[in-house]
C-alpha cells in the first residue's frame, strides 16, 4: 500500500509539473540588456517576441552566443528540441520524435551534445545526450528516474528526482549517488567559477505579499558542505546567475537583481506587453548580450 501510494503521488506530481504545465501557451520573448553583473541594464524598446503560437515554448538555454535551445510543442502536444539561431533568424529541429517528449534542454561540459530529460514511450523520464552533429541521441543515466529538473558540474548531472519527497541527486558514478537535499525547487544551476550547485529549499518556505519565498541553497563539491544564499524573490521559483555574485530572477513582467550577499531584491526593469504576462524561465546570453525569457500568453 505504501508503495503504490509513493507510486500515486510521484504520478500526481508529474502530471501537474509536466502534461498540465506543457499544456499551457508559452512563448520566448528577448531583451537586449547592457553592463555586467549588479551593473547589467535592459534596453528600452528592445524587448520582442522570439516564439508566436498558441502552443509552449518554454526552458530557454544557450549553447553558445549565437544560439539558444528551448522545448516546443507541436499541435499534437509532443515536445521536440528547438535549436534558434541569433544570426540568421532560422529556427531547426535538433529532435523530432513522434514517440516520445524532450524537455529542459542545455548544453554539456563538454559542448558535444544537448543534454534533455525525456518522457519516454513507457512513460519513463530519463536523461538523454543529443548529439550536436544530429546523431542519434543515447541514454545517459539508465537506473536514475523519474528525473525533473538538473544541470551539469564537472561532467556530472545534478538532478531534481520526483519522489516523495522529491531529491536532489548528484550522480558521481554508477552506483555513486549523493543525495545533496530533498525537497528542493525546480530551479537548479551551477554557480559560475565555483565548484557549486545552487537551488532553493522547499521546506523553507516564507509568506509574503507577493508570495512565497524560498531560502536559496548552494552545495559545495570540493568542500563538501552546504550554503545559505538569503530568501529569493517572494512569488518567484526560478532564478539564473549572471556571473558568481549575481542573482535575476521575475516576477510578473519584472525583472529583478541583487548580490549574493545581500538581501534586498532590487528592481532591475519591466516588459511592456499587451498579449503575454508573468516572466518565468530565463537564460542569459554568454556574450551578456541579451536575456531570453518564457511568458505566458494572455
């Protein structure tokens, strides 16, 4: 009994964390910003839609400077990887898979291929590795499932495991799995130039007026010890890291910023747009350059 209540809720989670979340319209938007770090400004007037359908295109990442890959739905609802390219406008499918969905697509370390959790035929939810050159993509992690969200350390996936409760899982090995947290948000990211993993912790929840907030959290490999960064942005669960000392996070059609070790958010600028609202995923160009960004359709 025990089992298959563990079973329901892992499936209940999903389902509202993925096939309901997919099923909402979603399109990318950019801005062109200016200055680095705590100095970084938005362009008046640069701001436009990448992305204008009524289906989700969502989880914006960079590969390089000039391309930024995201998750997109056809009419059908399956997920395929998107690959967009800032210099000659073209959009290319990198999958197109009518049997299974690809999501939270990112680049490796090692820049040789795109990095997808999968919602597989079975209903299984893996990573895979999609080749950069367009072969055929391969399973990474065979026994870890059903994975959520992760990023990349050393080589490495941390990986928000669905469960109950849901776990951070750092697999440094087969058969080499460290549980860094549970109970940890969507938003997972290395810190640049450090030898971190940051995310928030759930179990540390606050209310506020705007919404909750989430102490964000950061895992030490070398050290082997973990972190407190202060509370994130109240009504907000995803943040990115624009160098080391940096937070952004949105909130609405907002953006805002503060330093690690600091603990006041400060308003970096708004969007002006009168068909789409709530910014939520973010990715931030390597030249820093531009930020592109998920909003919902109105």
């Amino acid at each position: 009994m025990q089992k298959n209540k563990i079973t329901l809720l892992i499936l209940t989670y999903f389902i509202s964390h993925s096939f309901l979340l997919a099923q909402t319209s979603f399109d990318l938007w950019t801005v062109q910003v200016q200055g680095k770090g705590a100095r970084i400004q938005l362009i008046p007037g640069t701001e436009k839609a990448l992305t204008d359908r009524e289906e989700y295109d969502n989880q914006p990442s960079f590969i390089n400077e000039s391309q930024v890959v995201f998750s997109a739905a056809d009419k059908k609802g399956n997920h395929d990887i998107i690959v967009y390219n800032f210099e000659n406008g073209k959009f290319t499918n990198l999958s197109k898979t009518a049997d299974r969905s690809e999501f939270s697509p990112t680049i490796t370390d090692c820049g040789q291929y795109i990095s997808a959790v999968v919602v597989e035929p079975d209903g299984k939810q893996r990573l895979w590795l999609y080749p950069t050159n367009f072969e055929e993509p391969e399973l990474l992690y065979d026994d870890i499932e059903p994975v959520g969200y992760y990023d990349w350390y050393d080589n490495k996936a941390a990986m928000f495991v669905l469960g109950d409760p849901n776990s951070l899982i750092y697999a440094r090995g087969r058969n080499d799995l460290l549980t860094i947290d549970q109970n940890v948000g969507r938003s997972i990211h290395k810190r640049p130039k450090t030898e971190q993993i940051t995310y928030f912790d759930q179990d540390t929840a606050l209310e506020f007026p705007d919404g909750e907030a989430y102490e964000l959290k950061s895992f030490d490999f070398v050290k082997d010890q973990t972190l407190t960064f202060g509370l994130g942005l109240p009504g907000s669960q995803d943040f990115i890291w624009l160098d080391k000392n940096t937070l952004l996070m949105a909130r609405g059609n907002s953006f805002y910023l503060r330093k690690w070790n600091e603990k006041n958010w400060k308003l970096l600028g708004s969007i002006s747009a009168d068909t789409h609202q709530n910014i939520s995923r973010i990715a931030y160009s390597p030249d820093q350059q531009v930020l592109v960004f998920a909003m919902e359709r109105k």
